[in-house]
C-alpha cells in the first residue's frame, strides 16, 4: 500500500513528468515515481486515503465514490487535491 | 536472397539515385546553430527524458457529471461536464517554468475522449476492439506504424500499459479506463454514427473502403476539430468575467424569444447558459493552478523561484477574471485558451494563428515602456516553444501514427498582409523566428504567409531558420491563398479586406479569419483570429493509386482480394475510358464518405458540440448560436482529402504511353505484372518502406522489361506535357467536383491537397502501381512533391510541372524539396534559397517547404536514433523529430531527390 510505503508519486514535492518518474520540488531534481521518498515526504490526497472512498466489491481495481451523487466509480490512485468532497481517513 | 532494385537498375544503366546525392563524405555539420537559453534548454531537456503519458482524470470528472445529468438539455449537459472536468484537473508546475499550464498532470500528458470513441484503445482480444476492425475503424492501425524512440511508448513495460502504440498509462488506472469504455458504448460518436451511418443506401461500400484503407479515417469520432486557426481576441477584449457578464446579459435578451428563428431561436437561451458554464469551469482551472503556484512559493527555499511562482500565482489570479495587462498575461492567456481548447474535444492542428500579430500591442507597449526586454521576450517565446511540443493528441494508433506521425500541427503564422493590405510582419515576429532557430522543436512549426511586400530582412530571417535543419518555416502564397478563401467564402461574405486576414490552420489548411478590434490604451488594433469551423473534416483520405489499383482489376482490392465497388462497366481500351473509370471510382468514394461522414459530425455536434471553442470565434457570441448551429462566421469547410496524387498521375502516364499509345505493353501483361509486384518481395518482408531497396523474390526476368518500361516512362516533375497533362487535367476535375457534394452544414466541398503521414500507409496497404513503384512501399509525398528520384531536370523544371495547373481552385496544395545544405551556404545560399522559394510563388505555386539535409546524415541517424534525440525532419506540412516517426515515412525521407544545387 503506497500510504506505507511513502512513495515519490504520492508525495505533494513531486511533480510527474510520465508515469514512471517525476520532477521532485524541494531539490529540482528527477525522481522515480515508485522509490520510497524521503524524510520530507507530505502526502498528496489520493481517493485511497478519502473517506468516501470503498472497494467494489464487483469489479477489480476499482472502487466507488461516497460522496457522488449516483455511487459512481472512484479509482484509489486517483489524485483528489481537486475535489471539494475529499475528507482525509481518520 | 534476389537483388535490389537499386542493383537491378545499375547494371541496366538507370541510376536511382538523386542528382543532388553526389557529394560523399562525411555528413556536413548544419550552417545555422544556436542554443536556446538555459531556462528552455532545460525544460527541453526534461521533454526528451518524457514519455508520452495519458491518464483519466479528465474523463473520470466529464463521465461522472454526465451521467449524473439524464435529461438536462444536450448543451448544458455537455457543458456542466466539462465544468466539472476543468475543475477536477490537478495543477502541476515544474520548476523554472514561465508559462504554466498542461493538458494533464504530466509533462506530455492526455487523455482519452471515450465518448468520441471508446473501442480502439481496448484490447485487441476485446469484443470492441473487434467491433471497431469489422468497420474499419481500426484498419489502419495495422499498417501504421511509430518511431521506437522518442518519448513514443509502443509496447508495455513494468507499470506501465502501452495505450494505441504510443501513449504510457499507469497500470492502476487500466481497469478506471476500462469501466469508463464500457460506460460509454454504445453512446460515443463513433458506435451512434456508425448505428445511422448504416443507413446511408451504399453502407456497405463504405464500410469495405475503410477496412481496405483505399480511405484513411472518419473525422466525425477522430478529430472532429482541428486543422483551423484558433481565436483569443474575445478573452484578450473582455476577460473571462466580462464573457461571463456578456452572456448573461445576452441570456436575460433572449431567453423565451424565438427572434425570427421558430427552429433553432429558443436555443440561444442554452447555448448562453452552456457558455457561462464553461467559463465557470475554465476559471476554476486558471484559479487551481495559480492556488498551486502559491503553495509551491510558501515551500520554496530559492528565492528567484519563489518571485516566480507568486509571480505566476498573481497572474493566474489576475487574468482568471480580467483581460490582460502586459505582455506576460496576454502570451500566458493565450496559453491557457489554447490549453483549454485543446481540452474540450479531440483536436490536432489548432493553430494559433497570427499569434505574433495578436501579440504586437502589448509587446510593442511593453517595450517602448522598458517593462520588458527583447531578452525577456526570447526566453518567454523560448518557454513557449517547448510548452507547445509538450502537447499531445490522444487518439487511435491509425490517426496519431499514420496520419500524424505525432505531430499535433501547431501551426504559428508570420508575414501576411494587415487590414490595409500593408505588410504585416513585425519585431516580434523577428523575434518568433529567432526563438525558433534558437529552441528548435518541433511546436510551433512555423510558415510565413508569403507576400511580395514582405520586408527583405524578414524574409532572409525566415532563410536563416530554414537553414538550421528543422524544416521551418514553410512558406505559402498570400495571393493564391486570398483568391481561394475569396472565391470560396465569398458567398457567406468573406470581402477582399477579410481575405486579408486568413492564415494557416493545421500543417497547410487555408482557413478563414477576421479582424477583431482590440482595444489597449485608447487605440484599436485589428488582429486576425479564425473565424471558421474545422478543416480536414469530411472525406480523409482517399488514396488515388488504390482507386486506380480499383479500376484495374474491376473493383476488387488485390490485396485482401475483396470487391469493393461493383464493375465499373467500362472497357478499358482506351486511356480516356481508363481516366473515366477512375473518376468514376472516386466520385463513388465520395459520395457515400460524405454521407456516413456528414451523419457522424452531426452526432458528433448533437451531443459533443464545442462551447468553449465556439465562444472564441466569430459570431458565436454574437448570434447566440454555436458551431453547431452555425454560429460560426464560415462554415463551407468541409473538404476531400487526398493521397498519392503523384503516384496516379505517373501512373496515367505510363499506362497513356507504354498501353495506348506505343503498345509496348498490353493492359493484361502489366496487371499480371502489377499483381506480381513485378517479381519482388513484398515492402514488409524487406522491411524497407523505399523503392530502391527492394528485393527481388529471386534471378528470373519474367517482369523485368515491362518493369523497365514503366520506371522510364514519362514522370511528373521534368517539365514533361506526357506527364504535366494528366495532372491539369485531374487537377480541373477534381477541383470542380467537390461542388457536387454538401457537408451537413449545406455547403460545398472542395479539395485539399495534402498527405500529412498518410502516404505511409495507405502505400503499405498498395500494390505495385503502373509508374514503377512496388507493393507496400510509400507514395511520393505530399501532393506536388515529385516520386523520390524521378525528378531530374532540376528544381524549375519541378515548378514548372507544378504550377500547370491554378493551385487557388484547392484549399492547398504541397511542394517538399529536399536541399544539400552545401547548395544555400552563406548569405549568398540565403539569398539564392529566397530566390528559389520566390520563383515557385511566382509561378502560382501555393506551398513549399525544405528540408535542408544530408541523406546521409539520415541513414546514420536511421541505423543510432539514440544518439540523435534532437534531430527534426520535415515530413509533409510539419516537422517531427527523427526518432519518433515509423520506419516508412524515415524511408520516404531518406529516399526523395536531394538537389546539390539551386
């Protein structure tokens, strides 16, 4: 799971340039999306650390949105910084 | 293993090679070389070390809302989802950037349209995928192919999924692709048009024309926009909260009134209402970014990147809601609107137009107020050079590979004529040119718009940056272009003063514009900005060789060996029946293309319909009504494309020569021939895309002296009548022809001349062709490009082959010469290439452009593209780099006449 594993991709510094690496903010340097990132790690919101968001219990790989009006479909990588009904898991 | 064809010919005494190709040695280094400054260059950089890149982001927000709103009225439907996909679409800004905004969160990043067209990205084993190749929809796909280098991801590696042959997607969002497919089947474009496309009486011809790619794509579920100039003159007047006000005032006037219109009048009040709705979204996009730029300044421990990140922050802020007030706001709104665009539908080829004219007041304000440098100018044009080249199409492997090559046709305009009719070309224009010598990529490819008036130093500015290599700028003849538009929209009012004002959309498409008064301290500039619908929609691309192969062999494709159109019921006895026979075909080809392509752009405008690109352009805010209900000021822009047009006539040629009138031949002896590749392997068992590499299947002649009869036969390009004849007269046929057919907008068609990457695939998908040319390998270029090789009486001689005919009858029209940088060395090359191109503009000639290289330095680069990540090449109407176009068209390139001298 990339809360516990800290990784680059997931971390607020790191600005993707594909998908398998990025431009890291605090040293302008490029990182690899899948390495662990370091101390200064912040985490971006993502649908997998949102409340609202569960697994479908019908479908592999996605899950479903709470907070949308018809159940729709939410993916856990999603990034959610954008969303007005993101709400950090306790 | 046979011999090639280039031994083959040697030892007859026919030389393949170009007369140009003598000058051995190694590969010259190019005269002209700059660097860009270190902000681009490193932004460039970090552009070569990027992977194409699509995600889902903007589909999952646009499907989400969009299914959530059954019943709401199509417009406002369509503009709440998009809305809710600007708002959702995440901010990322690099560091040392000075215009911000993406497509996507990545670098080069996209998305896919799934309610364009869902089933080409699926897996081949999936029942969709297999829908869409029953219908042809993903035919081409197969014979298109993209470069392995390059940021291209053509097969899947570790998290990474390959998505159409060229875009990386990481594994996590696969199955969220997938889910938000199947959502959309049955519901896209593409599956509803085809429902009602089936319709049309003749389908089914349809249908085997696109599986057996004698036609290239549909434009309706594809790239239903494009290949038009672009609009920023409403955002520049009045900023986005004086759009907003605009129309709800508009909304308040009609809301409830029919005005004299009882069919379409009462939709003023939704398209008003759609309109402010996108606008709200387009902010809330500008406001997100600049929300970023603030939190990446509170962290940021630099102190130059920390101005500039609450410099961008308090732009974004300003120009979200206000029109700009200097010339960083005015190039970074201009940004975003194309951004924006961009995003709204599937488009290549959205050209900004004038973009150094539209500039030019607050540049010029700028800097007579010393609040900006030229230095400053550069870098930002720098800056944005690459920002453009950032920019990806996301759209099926057939349309982005085999027709694009990748490229997303930008197409920056200079020169031209202002209001007046005095020249318009300027300091920032100079400065354009400069960037683009300095920063060469491949975005903004760059043409002038070529009048006799233009400024000398101007013009060799513009020589200069031919000579670096890159293939830019192009250069297009005011006059031929002014006649056309004139001619062609003078019956929706297009005057002489607004002819003035066209420019180039796409890689060389005519398109209309208009003045706009824009005002910026009490003085009024007229600035050019389009004013007509996309281009290149309708009938694309036909391929001539394949209806001539058609006609031949009475309507039955020989490759796949399927009928495609009942007998022609002519006897071929004769080279006028032959000539008939192909008109016949084609304007078969037309007429039912036209019809499933009409009934597919209006699903397309039914329920896809742009907003906001529609409130950019004249008179769309103005009447209340949008593109697709005409709001636009020019709507006769529907077209016939075509491919191979040199292939055909060279092709006429030999069979009016070597058949009908020197019997040499008999029409059966050469179709056997034909049908046997004239006793050679096939282009893709040799893996070579060129005619000279060819192998023989083995040592028997049986095709050898009707082969030699056929390469020596008379060829376009030499000045020749047996051969300059024929292309006249398909010329004057085709070029009336187009008035036969009506776009679903009631307007006439006409041609457009141009092969784009096209000549690719539909060759590959060809067999051998009565000019000489073999199964498989491509077609000469463009559509005034002469066959590699056969061109041997120098570049007048070319010109005067391509000018028998009156190129202001077509949309374009497209000349490629390929120079030895050893022929234009110095001012003095300088000054002879600016003759060169003027001779050809002289003559009448719409469209040339150079690629000045060494064939040599290609094959190196062919045989070690990793060392040659920076080298562009021009294709036909666009530069792309080296490494990510296929294999056939590097051949193709590699393969045209290299003249020595000019």
């Amino acid at each position: 799971m990339s809360d516990a594993k800290r990784l680059h991709r997931d971390c607020l510094n790191y600005a993707p340039l594909d998908g398998t690496k990025g431009i890291c903010h605090r040293t302008k340097d490029p990182v690899p999306a899948d390495l662990d990132a370091c101390a200064e790690f912040a985490a971006s919101p993502k649908c997998r650390s949102c409340g609202h968001y569960g697994p479908d219990p019908q479908k592999s790989g996605i899950g479903i949105c709470g907070a949308s009006k018809n159940r729709f479909a939410a993916y856990a990588d999603m990034r959610a910084g954008t969303c007005g009904d993101y709400q950090k898991k306790a | 293993m046979g011999k090639k064809l280039s031994q083959v010919l040697e030892e007859a005494g026919i030389p393949l090679e170009s007369p140009g190709d003598k000058t051995g040695g190694p590969p010259p280094g190019r005269e002209i070389h700059k660097e860009p400054g270190p902000r681009a260059k490193k932004l460039r950089d970090m552009y070569y070390q990027t992977l194409s890149s699509a995600d889902n982001e903007f589909p999952y927000w646009y499907s989400r809302k969009y299914f959530e709103l059954e019943n709401e009225i199509p417009v406002v439907r369509r503009a709440l989802s998009l809305k809710e996909a600007f708002s959702h679409l995440t901010p990322v800004i690099y560091p040392g950037e000075l215009i911000v905004m993406s497509k996507a969160a990545h670098y080069r990043g996209s998305f896919p349209m799934p309610w364009l067209s869902e089933g080409f990205y699926m897996a081949k084993e999936d029942e969709f995928y297999q829908e869409a190749l029953k219908r042809g929809s993903t035919s081409v796909d197969e014979h298109s192919k993209f470069g392995a280098g390059g940021g291209n991801v053509t097969h899947s590696f570790g998290k990474i999924v390959s998505i159409a042959g060229k875009f990386g997607m990481r594994a996590e969002e696969i199955p969220v692709l997938l889910h938000l497919a199947q959502l959309w089947h049955n519901k896209s474009v593409d599956d509803l048009g085809h429902k009602y496309e089936q319709m049309v009486p003749g389908y089914d011809i349809k249908e085997k024309i696109m599986r057996n790619i004698v036609c290239m794509f549909d434009s309706g579920y594809t790239l239903p926009q494009g290949r038009e100039v672009t609009n920023y003159y409403y955002p520049l007047e009045y900023g986005f909260d004086g759009l907003i006000a605009m129309a709800k005032d508009k909304k308040a006037m009609v809301a409830g009134r029919a005005g004299g219109d009882g069919m379409a009048g009462l939709n003023r009040l939704y398209n008003y209402e759609a309109v402010i709705r996108v606008l709200q979204g387009i902010q809330a996009w500008i406001l997100n970014y600049a929300k970023e730029a603030r939190r990446l300044a509170a962290v940021e421990k630099n102190r130059n990147q920390k101005k500039e990140y609450g410099d961008i922050a308090e732009r974004l802020d300003w120009i979200a809601h206000k029109p700009p007030r200097d010339f960083r706001d005015a190039i970074q709104i201009c940004w975003t609107i194309h951004v924006a665009v961009l995003n709204e539908d599937a488009i290549s080829g959205l050209s900004p137009g004038r973009l150094g004219q539209v500039l030019y007041p607050y540049f010029r304000r700028d800097i007579d107020a010393g609040k900006i440098s030229a230095e400053d100018v550069l870098e930002l044009l720098e800056c944005q050079r690459v920002k453009f080249t950032c920019l990806d199409c996301f759209a099926s492997m057939g349309v982005v590979g085999g027709v694009l090559s990748g490229s997303t046709f930008n197409n920056l305009s200079l020169g031209g004529l202002d209001k007046e009719g005095k020249p318009a070309a300027n300091d920032l224009e100079m400065l354009i040119l400069e960037a683009g010598i300095k920063c060469s990529t491949p975005q903004p490819t760059l043409s002038v718009l070529y009048d006799e008036r233009l400024p000398e130093d101007f013009l060799l500015k513009a020589m200069e940056c031919i000579k670096t290599g890159t293939g830019y700028p192009a250069f297009m003849n005011n006059r031929v272009a002014m006649d056309f538009v004139s001619d062609h929209y003078g019956p929706e009012g297009m005057t002489t003063e607004e002819a003035r004002s066209w420019a180039i959309g796409g890689c060389l498409e005519t398109s209309p514009c208009a003045w706009m008064p824009l005002h910026l301290d009490g003085k009024t500039h007229w600035i050019s900005g389009g004013a007509g619908q996309p281009t290149s929609v309708g009938v694309h691309f036909i391929s001539l060789p394949k209806i001539l192969e058609l006609v031949l062999f009475e309507g039955v494709d020989q490759r796949t060996k399927e009928r495609i159109f009942p007998s022609h019921g002519l006897a071929l006895d004769s080279y006028e029946n032959v000539f008939a026979a192909v008109k016949r075909y084609f304007a078969e080809a037309v007429d039912v293309l036209n019809l499933c392509n009409n009934i597919q752009h209006d699903v397309w405008r039914k329920n896809n319909m742009a907003v906001f690109h529609s409130l950019l352009k004249p008179d769309c805010l103005e009447k209340g009504h949008l593109i697709n209900e005409m709001g636009y000021r020019y709507n006769a822009t529907f077209n016939i494309e075509t491919t191979g047009t040199i292939n055909l006539v060279n092709s006429l040629a030999a069979l009016r020569k070597l058949v009908f009138e020197d019997k040499k031949v008999a029409l059966g002896e050469l179709t056997e021939a034909l049908a046997a590749n004239f006793g050679f392997r096939t282009a893709q068992e040799v893996d070579s895309f060129s005619l000279a590499d060819q192998e023989k299947k083995n040592d028997s002649g049986t095709y050898d002296r009707v082969h030699f009869l056929c390469l020596t036969a008379p060829k376009y390009g030499n000045d020749d009548p047996c051969a300059d004849d024929i292309l006249r007269d398909w010329e004057d046929w085709l070029c009336s022809m187009g008035a036969n057919y009506e776009s679903l907008y009631g307007k006439p068609l006409y041609p457009c001349q141009i092969s784009v990457s096209t000549h690719g695939p539909m060759g590959a998908a060809a067999i051998a062709t009565p000019d000489g040319r073999l199964q498989g390998t491509t077609f000469a270029d463009a559509s005034l490009s002469a066959y590699p090789g056969t061109d041997r009486n120098g570049p007048y001689a070319l010109f005067q082959s391509a000018t028998v005919w009156n190129h202001a009858r077509s949309q374009n029209s497209q000349l490629n010469l390929k120079l030895h940088p050893s022929a234009i060395l110095g001012l003095a090359g300088s000054k002879k290439l600016l003759e060169l191109t003027r001779a050809y503009m002289r003559k009448g000639g719409f469209h040339i452009q150079y690629n000045i290289v060494d064939s040599s330095a290609l094959k190196e680069a062919q045989r070690h593209p990793d060392e040659h990540r920076d080298l562009m090449v021009r294709v036909a109407g666009f530069t792309q780099y080296w490494v990510e176009i296929g294999k056939p068209i590097q051949d193709e390139v590699i393969a045209r006449t290299e003249y020595g001298e000019v």
